[in-house]
C-alpha cells in the first residue's frame, strides 16, 4: 500500500521509496528510509500528508505520498 492509503493515527514501515534521486536523498536527510516507522497524522483532501518521523513532524504533497510504499508495523 503507499503512504496515500493509510489510515491516521496507525503506525506503518516505509518499506520503499520510488522517487527521483534529488527527492530521495532530501527525505533521508529528513529520516525518512526504508524500514522508518512513521505515524500518519493527517491528511487533507489533496492528498498531502503529515507525518510523524523520528519524533519529526513532516509534510509531503500527493506525488510524492503517491510513491512511498508502507506495510503495517509490528
């Protein structure tokens, strides 16, 4: 499932990151890797996502949510 399909308040791993180098290397500035936990804080009608990522809050548009696969944290 990607980023875009998941439930706030539910805790999900990024099990991987599909986006053009310059975008990738930024979110792992951010911490946000393969095999992060983040936790889904809201989302609006457009598509954007905030995120909790090693204690971080962090916004990403649609496109880039779109991209982002996750699957359920233990």
């Amino acid at each position: 499932m990607t980023l875009t399909e998941g439930k706030i308040g539910k805790i999900y791993t990024v099990s991987s990151l599909n986006l053009d180098q310059a975008i990738m290397r930024r979110l792992e500035a951010l911490g946000l890797t393969r095999g992060t936990d983040v936790k889904i804080l809201n989302r609006n009608r457009q598509g954007s996502v905030i995120l909790m990522v090693r204690g971080s809050r962090l916004a990403l548009g649609r496109k880039i949510t779109e991209t982002i696969q996750i699957e359920e944290a233990d």
